[in-house]
C-alpha cells in the first residue's frame, strides 16, 4: 500500500477511535470529580466579591477584587444620571434592581450609612466620597457637579440585606469639557490638604494582607482630636491604577472601644490583589470638616522569605509634601440633613 494510502486509512481510524471516546467520555468521568468541579465554581462564585469590614470573605482568593462590573449577583446599576458637562451643577442619580429587574430598597448600614458613592476620574484625580439618598421608589440622588472634563468611575458600594455581603458596583460617566490628564506616575506618601499634613508608613505587599499608618499632623506638631467619621476615625478607599478595582481595606479599632486614640495614627489592614501601583485616598475629619487625602503607593511581590522583591513603595516618594489643597469635598446636604462628605 502506498503511503498517502496508509495515511488516509491511519488518519480515518484515528478520527473514528477519537469519536467513540468522546461519546463514551460523560459515562467514565468519576461523580466525585464532576461534584468537585461543580462545587468549585459554585465556592468561586459565591466569593466573586470580597466584601467591606464585617462582611468581608475571610478566605477571600488574593485576586478577588471588587468594582469592575455593573452587575453582580442579580444585582444591577440602572439608571446612571449625571451632569454632562465639567461645572454644571445637577445630581448624580442612579436605581440598583435585584434579579427581577425590580428596585432594592432594604439595605445593611456598613460604616454608618447604607450606601457608599465614590466618584474619580479615570486616572485617579478629582476623587470624592459622598452620600446619596434613597426615595422611596429606590432611587439614590445626591447633589453634583463635577470639577473638570473626562472619563469618571462611579461606585455604588452597599451591602442588600437580601444577600448580607457587600457589594460594589461600578459605571463610567463621560464629561464634556477641556480634558487635561493628570496620570499619577510616581508613588506619593506624603501629603498636604489645608493644613493638615498626612505621612504614610507601610508597603503593599501583593497577594497578602497589610497594615498601613497614616501620621497626621499640623505644623509639625501632632493632631489628637481627629473626630469620628463614618464608624472610625479615618476612612480609606484604595483603587488599583489601570482597572481602577476596589480593593478590601478596614480600619484598626473604633472610636470609644478604649483603645483606638483620635490620632495622630489611624491604621488600615489593606489586601493588594497583584503587584503594582495603587491609588489610595484617606478621609478624616477634624474640627468639623472632612478632608480627602490621596495617596499613591506600589505593591510589590513577596519573596519566599517574606521579603519584598523591590524596595517599598516608600522609596519611590516624592520628594517633600504633596499638595492637593482641591480635594476637599464641597459637602452638599440631603433633605435628611445629612453631610454628603
């Protein structure tokens, strides 16, 4: 037989055996493999989203980071409303609906209200924190009017009480105007907002959990009467430069548990998901206003002896103070009379 004969019949009979294996594959697959995959997906699932302080997975997957769908769980975003144009003054706006494409309106309160708004540009400027209200058809408002021109990332974080996890959603908002970028490129760790003067200790380490210290001061002296906001003396939110994921941090004691002291250190346990840089922006409140401070810090990779492969993030620093006196928020106020800082 010659060989493109052979060949033919080899190909044919290799083609027929492969077949009557693919066919016979569902009957020899062990059951207690197909209930290990199943139950792996379903445990992947269920902790697609690391969760905010109490409703945090403790055995969350280092890669499990929140804010980059607008949709999670049954869970959607609907409804985006917002001012079109840089300095026009309008409302953010918004509905979450559950599976049925109805309203959520029953909500858990996590550090002291039912819903989180944070609002940033895509390269990490113009961040703000602010506080919507709820109407009694599930629509979330709050007052609004964005600084400058670009591409803004709007998160809902909030924890349903129909699920009893934290959830964080997130949109993106295009504002008409002159658009000046203004890409953070080097780590900052110290910084300035009206007067109060903010150093940043500790590195992120990624795939692991870590603690970082903010040291607050005013004219070199140090500021022990920061005032309680939102359940702590210090509220932290921590993005990573790129895809801007919401990344899991908590504070380190309370106001009033006996321990926690109104500065000058506010502490944080924060997990970085992957190496590289990240953007973190620190709320306080003293003296009856709150001030938002940016900070920008890279994760590195541990090493098999726990060290880092890198020098932290404290070496790639900005040389002296960093001042971002226009991050304050301008706090409007809901008909509940709550402060929207």
């Amino acid at each position: 037989m010659r060989t493109p004969a052979r060949l033919a019949l080899f190909t044919a009979g290799a083609a027929a055996v492969f077949a009557v294996a693919l066919a016979a594959a569902p009957l020899v697959i062990p059951a207690d493999a197909s209930a290990a995959w199943t139950s792996n997906e379903d445990d992947h699932m269920d902790t697609t989203e690391a969760g905010h302080g109490e409703h945090a997975a403790a055995d969350a997957p280092a890669d499990d980071v929140r804010g980059l769908s607008v949709s999670h769980r049954g869970i959607t975003l609907t409804a985006l409303d917002a001012p079109a144009r840089a300095g026009e003054p309008g409302e953010i706006s918004f509905i979450l609906t559950d599976a049925a494409g109805e309203p959520l309106t029953d909500f858990e309160i996590a550090h002291d209200r039912p819903l989180h708004l944070i609002v940033v540009r895509t390269d990490g400027a113009h961040f703000r924190h602010v506080h919507p209200a709820m109407a009694d058809d599930g629509t979330w408002q709050v007052p609004f009017a964005f600084d400058a021109a670009g591409a803004y990332r709007v998160f809902a974080d909030f924890a349903p009480t129909s699920i009893g996890e934290t959830v964080t959603l997130t949109s993106t908002v295009e504002v008409a105007g002159a658009f000046t970028p203004e890409p953070r490129t080097t780590d900052v760790t110290t910084s300035t907002v009206e007067g109060l003067d903010v150093e940043l200790d500790g590195a992120l380490v990624a795939g692991g959990e870590s603690e970082l210290v903010f040291t607050v001061t005013r004219d070199g002296e140090p500021v022990t009467t920061l005032e309680p906001y939102l359940g702590a003396y210090g509220h932290l939110v921590a993005l990573r430069q790129g895809d801007l994921a919401y990344l899991h941090v908590h504070p380190m004691g309370e106001p009033g548990d006996g321990v926690t002291e109104a500065g000058p250190e506010i502490a944080f346990m924060a997990t970085a998901p992957t190496a590289g840089r990240y953007l973190l922006y620190l709320d306080v409140q003293e003296g009856g206003v709150v001030r938002s401070i940016p900070f920008v810090v890279t994760a590195t990779t541990a090493g098999a002896d726990g060290a880092t492969d890198a020098a932290g993030a404290r070496s790639h620093d900005e040389t002296g103070s960093h001042d971002v006196a226009g991050h304050r928020d301008d706090a409007p106020v809901d008909a509940h009379g709550q402060d929207h800082r």
